[in-house]
C-alpha cells in the first residue's frame, strides 16, 4: 500500500460485545430498551416540529419541516424534555440497588450524558 492509498475502513467491530450485566440477555433488552428511547426522543422533536408549523398557520410538508430553524430556546426546551425521559425511563437503574452494576452512578451518567446529546 502506498502512502496515497487510504486503509479500508472496518465496518464490523471486532472483539466481544461488552456487558454491563451479569446476565448477557438482560444486558440486551437494555440495550433494546436505550435504542427505543432514542427512536421515541426522535419522534417527539418530529412530533414538536409539526406542532410549532400548526401555530405558525403552516402545514407540515417535507419541505417546512427541512427549513425550520431550530432556534436556542427550542433546542433548550427539548434537551430539558430529552433529560426528563432519560430520568424516568432509567430511573430505576439510578434508585435501585442492583448488585449486577459495578458502578451504578456512573454508568447511569454514562448513559444519560450519551444518549440526551443525540
């Protein structure tokens, strides 16, 4: 290979899938349950999108939802409603003493700080 000649990019990690759990199918449906909540955090910023087009007297088309400016304060409001679902759906990893977490606290954080920035 040539200096010029880019190395191909792997598209499959390599390496076993790391567990947080004890047990590898719980471990799973938490990781089910994460990429849900992500899909639902989508849909409510969709669904709030389609919601300030209505009061500004616009419909919804593909292209008024592709120029709508996210201003400061929307994008505040939906970080603020993104922590909100984050703190309850995962309230029970934070509150609970559960024996199977090496460090609750952190992994908790890990999660939220992760998944509330996407």
């Amino acid at each position: 290979m040539t200096s010029n000649e880019q190395k191909k990019r792997q598209i499959i990690a390599k390496g076993k899938r790391p567990y947080f759990l004890n047990d590898p199918a719980s471990d799973k449906l938490l990781a089910m349950i994460t990429a849900l909540v992500g899909e639902f955090s989508v849909l409510k910023d969709r669904i709030d999108t389609h919601e300030r087009l209505a009061a500004e007297g616009k419909v919804a088309t593909p292209e008024n939802i592709e120029n709508f400016i996210l201003t400061d304060d929307i994008e505040a409001k939906r970080d603020i409603s993104r922590q909100e679902i984050l703190d309850r759906v995962y309230r029970i990893i934070k509150n609970q003493n559960l024996d199977t977490w090496e460090d609750k606290t952190e992994i908790y954080n890990g999660l939220i700080s992760k998944f509330s920035k996407e």
